[in-house]
C-alpha cells in the first residue's frame, strides 16, 4: 500500500495500450510507486476486455512505468477519502474487475515485474499465466497490518502459490524475496538486471505468440478452471473489505502512514 500524499492523486495515473506483431503492451504508471487508484484500476480492466477480443494481439504483455516499484498497490489516499460501506465496496471491487478481465482474456498474459509490489499488485501478477521478475522484485500482503486483508486478491493468489504459501504471506505481512515467489510459483522467471529482464520478455512474448490461438484459450481454460464463481467470491470479499477499511484501527494506521 502506498501513501499517496494529496486526494487529487486518486485521479492520476495513466494506462496505455499498443499493439505490434502480434503483442499487445499494457502499460500503467503512477506518480507514487506506481500505486492503483480506482480509475486507474478502471482503465486496466478495460485494457485487458480490449485486448482479450482484439483478433491483431497474440499475447499480451502487463508492464509498470520506471524502474522503481512495480507497483505499491492501493493508496492511503483512497482509503481517506472512502467515507461509507459502499464506497469501500465499490473501490475494492476495482482489483476484482481487473483480475477477472486477466483471467478470462483468451490470451496469455505476460508480467514484467521490475521492482517490488505490494498489496493489490501481488494479486495482478498472480492473476497472469507467466511472471517474469527482476531479483530485486520482493512481494509482500501488508493488509492485515492496517486492520484489513488481502481478501479480494487473496483467491487468485491462493490459487498461483498454495494456500500455505499464501497463508504466510497474509499473515506475516512481511516482504518476502524474488526467490521466495520464485520457488511458489508466484515467478516463472527471476533475472539478475533489467536489461536480462527486458530481453527475456520480449523473447518469451514472441515465443507465446507463435503459439495456435486455440490452443491457447483452451489452455487458459485449464489454467482457470474452477474460477465460474469468482464474480460472486469476489464481490463478497469486496463488501469485507469495505467496511473494514472504516474500522478505527484502520484509520489510525492510514493517518500514521503504516
């Protein structure tokens, strides 16, 4: 979770799209470690609804701005300016929209993870079919630390690395290594430099999209099965976190910036 500093950051942002040869770029960015504002969450599911029926993108690829984070997660911001039950539903209901559009695109998606994610972030690179990670990527859930938890991103987590796995993460709130994603199948792939990084991106993108389309939204099937009930779980975890966020111990953590 990121400390965002001004109410008016909840509108900033960008996601920006493009296609070529066949690979479709998804690239958000923030002015505050690439955190994840509600509009911002917006555009991505958009983003992900648009390439997964664009016949021209063979495979998509999901990318931070800078070299910094990959992404801080949601802002203390938001959760300051969220005032009742609804608002707070509404809000976390953007991870589940983002993570549903991920999951059900016919494509595979790709994920350069350049630096650390928090919170929410954790959820988004779980929620594609190959990670490939910088070894300064450490992951961690710091939701329980705030008085809430990783309830709406927890299924897919759960799903990727194990509920063991994903247990220790949620209950620890601690950051956890490149390596240890690695080792729970958070990582598909963990490299020394960016530059490393950036060339086995691009190079397993280009592979994945020689792949028959198909099969590849058959695999994806596979890959998901047993989410039907997702849009459901997920809403329900969104009315969880919706009215935790406004328990006082959760006021006081965003206030003192924790």
């Amino acid at each position: 979770m990121t400390d965002s500093g001004s109410p008016s950051v909840i509108q900033a942002g960008s996601v920006e799209a493009e296609v070529a040869d066949g690979i479709g770029t998804i690239r958000f960015g923030h002015p505050k470690s690439n955190s994840l504002p509600g509009p911002l969450l917006a555009r991505l599911a958009e983003a992900f609804h648009r390439m997964g029926q664009d016949e021209r993108v063979r495979v998509i690829v999901l990318r931070s701005e800078g070299a910094g984070p990959f992404s801080g997660g949601a802002s203390f911001d938001e959760f300051r300016a969220i005032a009742d039950p609804e608002s707070g539903r509404r809000f976390f209901s953007g991870f589940a929209e983002v993570v549903l559009a991920m999951i059900r695109a016919p494509k595979l998606i790709v994920v350069r993870v350049q630096g650390r994610a928090a919170g929410g972030a954790v959820g988004l690179i779980a929620a594609s079919d190959y990670a490939i990670a910088a070894s300064v990527a450490d992951i961690k859930l710091s939701e329980i630390v705030v008085g809430i938890g990783p309830f709406v991103v927890g299924p897919v987590i759960e799903k990727k690395i194990g509920l063991a796995a994903f247990g220790a993460l949620a209950v620890d709130g601690a950051w956890r290594s490149a390596d240890w994603a690695e080792r729970h199948g958070l990582y598909s792939e963990v490299l020394e430099t960016t530059s490393a990084l950036d060339e086995r991106v691009e190079a397993q993108a280009r592979k994945f999209s020689a792949y028959n389309p198909e099969a590849v939204r058959r695999l994806k099937e596979v890959l998901w099965e047993g989410t039907g009930e997702w849009p459901e779980l997920l809403a329900r975890r969104a009315e969880i976190s919706g009215k935790l966020v406004l328990s006082e111990q959760t006021r006081n953590a965003v206030q003192r910036g924790r």
